[in-house]
C-alpha cells in the first residue's frame, strides 16, 4: 500500500512538473508571438514615416503644375492614408532657406516620428565662384572657397585662392602667377542652377499693362505692397518691405536709402548710384544688366541680398561691401569690392575679380528666402535624418 501510494504521489510530482513547464512554454511562445507583433508594427509605423518624408519632398521638388506643390510650400500638418496606416507631414522654414520636414508615421496605433534638414541651395552653391565661362582674378584680389570652372581660369600674380581648390572641366587650364591648389573633378559632377523667369516675366508684364506713368520718385513707401511702373523710373528714396517693377529699367540715384525686404523687379538695367544702402534680404532682378556705380567711399549692401541677371551681366563697382547670392550670365568685382556668400555665373563671357577684390564662401550670407525662380537641390544636411523619441 506504501509502495502504491508513493508512485500515485511521484506520478502527481510529475504531472505537476510538466504542466508547469508546458504552461510556461504556452505563455513565454505567447508572449513572443505578441512582441514579435509589436516591433513589426513599429518597423511598419517607421517605414510609413519615411515614406511621409518622401512624399514631402516630391511636393516640394514638384510644381503645382505637375501635381506637386513646389518649393515655397510650408504645412502645419498634412495626412495621407498609406500601406494601410499613414502619416502626417509637417514643413517648415530655417535660417539660410533651409526647411525642416516632419513626418509622423502611425500604424495600428503606434506612433514613430521622423524629421529631415534640407538645403534648398544647390550644389553649385557649394562653391564660392561657380562659372561657366573664363574667369580672371586679377592682382591681389582673394577667393577664399572652392572655385569650379566650365573654363580656364587666369590667376594673376598677387591673387590668391586659399582655403579652398580650384577645379576646371577637362580641356580647360589654370595658369598665371598667383597662387592657388588644383582640385579633382568631383563625381558627379555638380550642374549650374536652372532658373525660371516665369514669375518675374508676369510682373513685369502686368506692370507694362497697368503700372504708373510716373517716371521720378522722390520718396516711395511700398508698405508691404508691390507698386508698378509702365516704363523707366528713377527712384531718390524707398522704404520697404514690399517691391518695384518697371516695365523699364529701374534707377536708383546717389544717397537713395532702401529699407529691408525690397525687390527690385525691372525689363531693362538696373542702376545703383554712389552711396546707396539697402537693408537685409534684398531682391534685385534685372532682365538686362545690373550696374554698382563705383563708390567715392566704402560702402555696404545687404545683408543677404539676392542679385539676378541670368542673361547679362553684374558689375559690382569699386569699394562695395556685400552678402549675399549672384546668379547672372557675368560677373566683375571691381577693385576693393568684397562679396560674401556663392557667385554662379553663366555662358554670356569671362568673369573678372579685379584688383584687391574680395570673394568669401560664407553660407550664413545666402538670403533667408530661397529666390523665386532659382532652381532648388533639396539636398539631405548631413547627420540630420533622425528619428524623435
């Protein structure tokens, strides 16, 4: 009876035992089931945010006449349904034109959130002097920043390129006496920026149309607005923000004062007398040449301003000081101008920087706003693709 008893309670032990295990396995199999689960809907919930940064920068790359929403676009909160949960963008502007992109991913209630620095500028601002065409830095004039040549490039004697190489396209050369490091083509190779005239040319069209007679203004204050003129107008005093378009050429006489966030639109040149200032973010575009008379004394210009002649030339006369963007078909710095900021310049002829020139490579100088019309790179700031917790 004893030996039967003690197997009925060994047997029990055991019965016990496994069903212990058994249910140990049924729970720890469940439980990894269920976290398994889990981080797979995290993943998805990762994938949709990436794609919301995606889709973000294809709205912004893209005109709204290709179904995108083009480079000016800013949301406070935009959702789409995708792979069946979806995401919620958000775009917002930075110092130097940069935008910052959002993107909040939500799959079966869990939530991941991504956010990505763009620079709009692209590569060929990576360059201080980036030009199509030859390019001459005279004696004792100073770049300091890479330089990129679809050309030869002549530096003087006394002229110096430093922190900074020069790189010139195949079939192109660098000589002179002064003093520079050649570069290797990097690969690939950076393009010169498009640029679109489509909103300048409508401005200066409905200026023509129904813009003001007037072709002499003593003192105009803009108030925010935009004010048109049919033909030439010369212009003593300006108080900004707000623009001027001439179906003309715009003239700004000596001792003109030019408040901040100015445009300056005009058909035909566009003249800068003796000792004028203008405030910060600045926009000048001109259809013709843009012209800095010389200075009789040191002068300054911006900051941050944006000088546009895609078809012709920029000539920066002596003893100015300024920062910001150029983008023309030419350039000259004249003696003792200083420029901060990226210079590109076209196929209309050889650049010059003449005597005593200054150009540095500064992007905390390029204009707060990304220029209308200039073509956008959208590429990623390094390091700044992350994941917010």
């Amino acid at each position: 009876m004893n030996h039967k008893s003690g197997n009925m309670l060994l047997t029990f032990i055991l019965m016990v035992g496994l069903s212990m295990i058994v249910g140990s396995v049924v729970y720890l199999t469940s439980t990894g089931i269920k976290n398994i689960g889990y981080y797979v809907n995290r993943a998805k919930a990762l994938y949709i945010a990436d794609g919301g940064l995606q889709k973000a920068l294809w709205y912004l790359k893209t005109p709204a006449s290709q179904g995108g929403m083009g480079s000016e676009w800013r949301t406070t909160g935009y959702t789409e349904n995708f792979s069946g949960g979806s995401f919620t963008i958000y775009v917002a502007g930075a110092p130097q034109a940069n935008v910052i992109i959002t993107s909040e991913g939500t799959f079966l209630g869990i939530k991941r959130t991504l956010t990505m620095n763009i620079c709009q500028y692209p590569s060929a601002f990576d360059y201080a002097s980036f030009g199509l065409s030859d390019l001459t830095a005279d004696i004792g004039s100073l770049v300091s920043g890479d330089v990129f040549c679809d050309g030869n490039v002549v530096i003087n004697s006394g002229a110096r390129v430093v922190n900074g190489k020069v790189v010139v396209t195949a079939g192109h050369s660098i000589s002179g006496a002064g003093s520079w490091t050649q570069g290797t083509m990097p690969n690939p190779a950076p393009g010169y920026p498009n640029f679109d005239p489509s909103y300048y040319n409508g401005e200066i069209t409905t200026a023509q149309a129904i813009g003001s007679s007037q072709t002499n203004i003593a003192f105009l204050n803009l108030a925010g607005g935009t004010v048109y003129f049919q033909n030439d107008i010369k212009i003593h005093s300006l108080a900004g923000p707000g623009a001027v378009v001439a179906g003309g050429g715009i003239e700004i006489m000596n001792n003109c004062s030019i408040g901040d966030n100015v445009k300056l639109i005009c058909n035909d040149d566009l003249n800068i007398q003796d000792n004028v200032t203008i405030g910060s973010s600045g926009l000048l575009f001109a259809k013709n040449n843009i012209i800095f008379d010389d200075l009789s004394a040191p002068g300054t210009f911006g900051p941050g301003v944006a000088l546009i002649a895609p078809n012709a030339n920029i000539t920066i006369g002596n003893n100015w000081t300024m920062d910001g963007i150029i983008y023309c078909g030419k350039v000259t710095l004249g003696d003792n101008a200083s420029f901060s900021g990226s210079i590109q310049s076209g196929t209309l002829g050889s650049s010059a920087y003449n005597s005593s020139s200054r150009l540095t490579h500064d992007r905390t100088k390029y204009p707060g706003i990304f220029p209308i019309g200039l073509q956008a790179g959208y590429g990623m700031i390094e390091d700044t693709w992350e994941e917010q917790q």
